[in-house]
C-alpha cells in the first residue's frame, strides 16, 4: 500500500524538518521536506492525500444536504424517536431521574442513529437516496443500532445511579425473591411445616 509504505519516509522528512528548522529556519525545513518527497512512496501517498481531498469534501457535502433543513423537517425525522423514547422512559421502573435517563438516551440514540446512517449512505452514494425505500430503510436501521448502542450506556449510568444495578435488574431480583419465598411457602405447607403468612414463616 503506497500510504503505508511511506509513512516511514513522511516521518523521515519531519524529523528532519524540525531539526533543520532550528538551525536554518522554514526554508531549509521546505527543503527537507521537498528532499524526502521526492521518493516514489511519499509521491504516492500525497497523490492519495491529494485525490482524497475532493472525495472527502464531496461526501461531507452530500451527507450534510441530507439533514433536515426546517423545523418541520426535524419534527418528521426525530418525532418517532421522541415517541419511543417517552415510552421506554415511562415503561422504566425506578424514580422519575431513572425514567429520564432511559427516555433520553433511547430518544437521542434512536435520532443520532437514523440519521447517521441516512447521511453516511447518501454521502457514499447520493443517488440511493432518492429511493423512498432506501431513505425510510437506513433511517430505521440506523435509529435501532443507535437505540441499542444508547440502551448500554443508559444502562451503565443508571448503575451509577442505583449502586451497581439498573431499575430492571433490581425489579427482576425483588421478583426472584419473591418467588424463592413463595416455593419455599409451598413446600413447607406439603411437609406440615410452619404456617407461612404473607411470605414470612
């Protein structure tokens, strides 16, 4: 690979430019650098540099005509997110902070996500864009991996939060607790054990 071949000629030529730019100023540092450019790997990889340039500035510009112009715009791309980010807040147990966390990183993943994909898609390939099936389909695939990249990271926070669990694993071990109690009430009623009352014996 030109680039990676040399990086090693490119490190070269800024050692060097730096020393000689102590002792004879920026022109002799422009000399070493020109000196060391003129390998055949180094040519390579400016040209790549060079070519790269028009690339990335084309799908920078392709990708940001992609994001939502007006008010409307973003109300129509971001309010479904919004909509599933409320429900999974008001559907998580824990107080209303926990409840916060959750709708917001669900909402902000789910938007950040959707467009995300929507933009890189089209900055790659603009044209795809213009298929309504295309459109609707990376803006839902992105929205559920952003969903699910922000679900972790809601989660380690509200680990934080809660001491170490989130609300749903402190609600899935009070539940397990009361189970255990109760098969514990049931098997000592069959063996004529202690009466149980509301799970205490």
């Amino acid at each position: 690979m030109p680039f990676a071949a040399a990086i090693p000629f490119l490190g070269k030529a800024f050692s060097l430019a730096k020393g000689l730019a102590g002792l004879k100023g920026a022109a002799g540092a422009a000399s070493a650098v020109k000196g060391v450019a003129g390998h055949g790997a180094a040519k390579a990889a400016i040209g790549g540099m060079r070519f790269a340039g028009p690339k990335l500035s084309s799908f920078v510009s392709n990708a940001s005509g992609l994001m939502p112009k007006t008010a409307a715009e973003w109300g129509m791309r971001v309010a479904p997110d919004a909509i599933f980010g409320t429900m999974a807040g008001a559907m998580t147990p824990g107080d209303l902070g926990d409840k916060l966390i959750a709708g917001g990183a669900a909402t902000a993943g789910g938007a950040l996500g959707g467009l995300g994909l929507r933009a890189a898609v089209g900055g790659v390939a603009p044209g795809v864009m213009k298929n309504a099936v295309a459109d609707i389909t990376s803006e839902m695939v992105g929205g559920i991996g952003g969903d699910m990249a922000s679900q972790g990271i809601a989660d380690n926070i509200l680990r934080v939060k809660g001491g170490g669990s989130t609300p749903y694993e402190k609600m899935a071990a009070e539940q397990q607790k009361e189970l255990e109690q109760r098969i514990l009430q049931q098997y000592l009623s069959g063996k004529g054990g202690y009466p149980m009352n509301n799970g205490m014996i």
